[in-house]
C-alpha cells in the first residue's frame, strides 16, 4: 500500500464527509468521493484538485439501492490504492417511532447500518491480508443514549459503535485500525432530514471543529473518539463498568434475584 493510501469517503458531498475530504486532500491522500450529488461532489472535486493536486474519483451512488452500493463495494475490493475507508453517509428522521413509516425506518437502517457495514466487509479482507489500512465509522453519541428519544438513529449508531469496537479487535492485531466517531449535535444538513431547524439549537460544533478534533484521535490511534465530551474519565469508566459485568453473565442458573416469585 502507498505511503499516501487513497482515501474513500461516502456521503462526501457535504457536511462532515465533504469536510474528511478536504482534511485528507490537504494531508496529499487522492479521494474517491461518493454521494448521490454528483453536483456538489464535481464542485469539491474541483476545488481541492486545484487547492491541493490530489487525484480525485467520483463514483454518484444512492447506498440504500444494493446495485450502485455494489459498484463502491467492488471498488473497496478491487483498487490496492485505497487504504482508507470513512463511512460516513448517514440520515436520520424525524417523528417519533409510531410516527415514522414503516419504509422510511427500513431505508434509514440500510444506509445507517447495511451499507456501512457491507463496505467494511469489502474492504476488511484486503487490508488483513496487507497487514495496514483504517476504517472510520461515524456513529454517534445518541448511540449510548436511548433518553435522546431518537430510538431507530440511535439504534443504528449503537450498531456502528458496537461493529467498530468488534472489528478494532479482530482487526487490529492484524494491523488493520478502525476508529469510531461519535460526534454529538453537529452543524450539518442531517437536521433538516430530521425536520428541526439547526440554527434555534444550542450547544452544536462546527463541522471543521468536529472533523478536525476526530482526525487528532485517529493519528492517536483511539479505538473511540468522542469530540465533545470534556472528560476521557468517564468514558474509561463507562468501558470498566461494562466490562467489569462480563464475567458475571457466565453463570449455570438464574440470578437469585429471579429465583423468587412477586
């Protein structure tokens, strides 16, 4: 693999994937950007080609349709230039769950969960089998919090922290480093999907901001990295609690506390 990996970026036409794009193009990787806006992809293209000099690719794909998200499949499998995955196309929705259709949750979970985990498993076998390359999912800290009362979008981000850590563990020791994002409110076009108008909240980063703090724990190589929490602390904690409980699922029978009857 190239000293400079390409860098493949899905939902890069804005927002946080568009801005990854200008980060890794300012740090000399090539791009291969893709989004269902080939418009606003060609516009950066063209930009950072003239800011920069990288290469870039663009592939217009809809991931929530099984045959364009077999083309970024085949490309993740198929081209040894690209070392770098950022799954980063997501959407969220409005309404809560008895309000959402039936058929908009199911195509949230297909782009939020299916696609990103059928392009890690596109690429995961080449990068083993180098010995290098990164995946980055960006999931989210509603991903931890059901009281947030976004119980699909969280749930789907709760399956993009759980896979990264899976796969951090299965792939590291073979040299592969995966990283989870989890941002919090952040100042993208996802809180129109949602219905809520982003400029009445408070307490919403930058995407610039966001991106940039994320980029400092991959070069750090954190497992997890969450840019707006102040205290690592109490994520070690959370990972220690959680972890501290294992051993005591392990058990022959019930706990006593359900052996007796109400």
């Amino acid at each position: 693999m190239a000293a400079n990996p390409s860098v493949l970026v899905t939902g890069a036409s804005t927002g946080i994937g568009a801005t990854y794009a200008d980060r890794f193009a300012r740090r000399g990787h090539d791009l291969v950007l893709v989004a269902r806006d080939r418009t606003r992809m060609e516009a950066l293209a063209t930009r950072l080609r003239q800011e920069t000099g990288v290469a870039i690719d663009i592939i217009q794909a809809d991931l929530t349709q099984a045959a364009e998200l077999a083309v970024v499949e085949a490309r993740l499998r198929d081209d040894a230039r690209i070392g770098i995955l950022i799954n980063n196309a997501g959407t969220a929705l409005g309404g809560s769950f008895i309000e959402q259709s039936t058929d908009d949750v199911t195509r949230l979970v297909a782009l939020n969960t299916t696609a990103l985990l059928r392009l890690a498993s596109a690429v995961a076998p080449r990068f083993a089998q180098a010995g290098e390359g990164a995946i980055i999912n960006i999931g989210s800290v509603v991903g931890l919090a059901p009281e947030f009362a976004m119980t699909v979008y969280g749930a789907t981000k709760a399956f993009a922290l759980f896979l990264s850590q899976g796969l951090s563990l299965e792939l590291g020791p073979k040299g592969v480093y995966v990283q989870a994002v989890l941002p919090a409110a952040t100042r993208t076009e996802i809180w129109g999907h949602a219905g809520a108008d982003v400029n009445a909240m408070t307490g919403v980063m930058d995407v610039d901001e966001l991106v940039d703090a994320a980029l400092i724990g991959f070069d750090r190589r954190e497992a997890v990295t969450i840019p707006p929490l102040p205290d690592v602390e109490q994520w070690n904690a959370y990972q220690a609690a959680r972890q501290a409980m294992l051993p005591n699922t392990r058990q022959e029978h019930a706990a006593a506390r359900y052996r007796t009857a109400v």
